[in-house]
C-alpha cells in the first residue's frame, strides 16, 4: 500500500523454477512509476493487485495511476503484466509501453473470478515485442482461489475498456486466451495493430469478450471481429499521469545530483 514510488533502474532475478517469486507488486498503490528494469523470475514479473474477495471490497482501496516503461524481461510459469487475481479493490489507469518479453509463458494477463467483485478498467498496454511467448493475451476469469469461504459468489468483477496494441511477436504458440465470465461479459476490449507469428492451429479463443478489433494478425475471434473501433469505446490513455510521473523524475535526479 503505497503511492508517490519511483522504481527505475532495477534489475530482479529469481531462479526460473522458483515458485510465487513476482517482481514487483503494486497493491492497493497509486501514482508509480515503473521504469527502465529487467526482471527474470519465476512468476509474474509485475503484478498490480488490490485485495482479496470481501477483505479487499471493505478495504476499498485501488490500485490506479499506474504506468510500466522500458520494461525487459522473461519468466516460466507466470506472466509478464498481470493484474490480478486479487482486484477486488479495483485497478485502473494503467499505462505500459515499450515491452520486450521472451522465453516467457505468458506475456500480459488479467486474472479474476466470480467472487472477486472489483473492477478492472481504463488500462493501455503499447509498444510490446515478444518472442518464444507461450500465451501473447489472456483473461483468465476463472483463477478462483479464495482466502476462505465468506466471500459474496454473486459479487462478480467489472472488466472494461481494455486496450492493447501495437504488439508483434515471433515463435508465439497461442495469440490470447480471452475469457470472460457468463452473464458478465468483458466489455470494450479492444486489440489494435497486432502482429503475431503463430504455431497453433487455434490461434484465439474468445468467450463472453466484446469489443473491437483493427489490423490484427492471426485474425481475431468473431466476438471481437475485424472493424475500425469507435474511439469512444476504446480506452485511450490519459497522458496527464505519464508528464505527472516525468516530473517527478526529475524531481528524483535533482535530488541525487543535489
């Protein structure tokens, strides 16, 4: 539970078949800055989080302001940018560009599970280059561990505006895996200008997303076929935060140089 961090320039390593060994993990944080590391591990290289089930509704505490830059690096068993599972808080306003992922079993994913409640909204991923990614996208809504047996099953999670694009890839076993919930559709997901070189014959699989897609390679499932999207459905990401954390760079720099 944090806000006002910087994180630049660090490099983390953790051996590659070393389990619940994450990066860095924003939780219940705000207004962070991640910028110019390389991170090896053997789970999620970031993952932006906001309390668990009913702990994290009462808590009531989000993770937003967010933005990931410059970032390189690899992993076996879990994702490069997760958000999730633990959103029951909320996440939104999560800005990342300029990604190289390799050798990696997932590059960008959001996890979460009926119970979860929350949302996750209003987040931009750009500029990702990957190579030999098991998995380029994947929503996994079905992640449902729980801390214990009070949770509300009715409290489902908001998944919306979601914007990817930009992302090409070599030596890609599986585009995305981009499942909703039933009765609880991911909504203006849109995945723009992305070029993957793909080894499976099933190159995505989509239920309950809706949304849009432009110059999209493998083409992309019917819930999300191929048509310009409207610009207001998808999320554009607000550049006020990213000259908010460039001050504050400097600010930073100014302060090591004093």
């Amino acid at each position: 539970m944090n806000s006002h961090v910087i994180i630049q320039n660090v490099t983390i390593l953790a051996p590659l078949d070393s389990p619940n060994t994450d990066g860095i993990d924003p939780d219940s944080s705000e207004d962070i800055c991640i910028e110019n590391c390389y991170i090896s591990t053997g789970d999620d290289l970031i993952a932006i989080k906001s309390g668990w089930d009913e702990y994290g509704v009462f808590f009531g505490r989000p993770s937003r302001n967010i933005t990931i830059h410059k970032l390189t690096g690899h992993n076996l068993f879990g994702s490069g940018i997760a958000i999730g599972s633990e959103m029951s808080g909320g996440v939104s306003e999560v800005h990342a560009e300029n990604i190289y992922f390799f050798n990696s079993s997932t590059a960008i994913i959001i996890k979460t599970a009926p119970g979860r409640g929350g949302y996750v909204r209003n987040i931009y991923i750009s500029d990702v280059t990957l190579s030999s990614v098991d998995t380029a996208i994947r929503f996994n809504s079905n992640f449902s561990e729980h801390p214990d047996d009070h949770y509300n099953r009715s409290a489902l999670p908001i998944i919306e505006r979601i914007t990817v694009k930009d992302v090409r890839g070599d030596n890609i076993k599986v585009a995305g895996l981009l499942e909703g919930i039933e009765g609880d559709s991911f909504l203006s997901v849109c995945i723009l200008n992305v070029t993957l070189k793909v080894t499976s014959e099933s190159p995505w699989n989509c239920s309950y997303v809706q949304g849009y897609s432009d110059s999209v390679s493998p083409k992309l499932c019917k819930a999300l076929e191929e048509r310009p999207p409207d610009v207001s459905d998808c999320y554009k990401y607000n550049l006020s935060n990213y000259f908010w954390n460039s001050r504050i760079r400097k600010r930073n720099s100014w302060l090591h140089s004093w």
